[in-house]
C-alpha cells in the first residue's frame, strides 16, 4: 500500500505476488485473489478459496460482487401512473461491518 503527500492511498496489485512471504495460507490466498481482482495476474478460484476462512471468505465475497458492479445496479420498474423508471438496489453482497484485521506487509522493507 502507498500513500502519496495529499494523504491519498492506493494498492500496488502488481507487487503482490512478490511480497507475501511469511504469511498464512489464508492470508496469501486472500491477497492473490486481491491481486487478480485489482491487476493482471491469474487464479485459480478452486485453488484459492478452500483455504479462506469465514472472515476472510466475507471479504472476497464482497469484492467479487462489487468488481461486478452490483453496488450501482438498478431494476426497470412500471410506477402505479404506468409509466417505466429505474429503481437502486442495494449491493448484491454488501462489505462486511467488522472486516477482519490484517496485517501490515512491506515486502521486508522495514
């Protein structure tokens, strides 16, 4: 994760792969499935998520479902006057309210 001087963060998905040695099974699995979502490099779902436990498994189910856009949905309805609109819907899986704690990794920078 970097931060520039306006305070502003941002994920370098592309560097992730490189720097998670030492971490659990489920955290490396977790944060490969990151990596995918947010850059260029390939999973294998069947090989990633079996080892997430619940937490973290709430977490990706969020991220799948808004990198799918299900947070801007919105369904064609027909008003009482007969005339057609669009209505919001909420998310399909919305983030969790007590996302787990993760640990800080810098690569072995610090």
């Amino acid at each position: 994760m970097h931060s520039d001087e306006q305070g502003r963060s941002w994920i370098d998905f592309e560097a992730i792969p490189e720097n998670i040695d030492g971490l659990s099974g489920g955290e490396h699995r977790f944060l490969m499935i990151a990596a995918s979502l947010g850059g260029d490099e390939q999973v294998a779902l069947s090989d990633v998520v079996p080892g997430l436990d619940r937490a973290l498994l709430d977490l990706v189910l969020a991220a799948l479902a808004h990198a799918a856009g299900s947070h801007q949905d919105s369904v064609i309805l027909e008003k009482p006057e007969g005339v057609l609109g669009f209505e919001r819907v909420d998310t399909l899986y919305p983030w969790p309210k007590d996302a787990p704690a993760l640990r800080v990794i810098d690569g072995g920078q610090n």
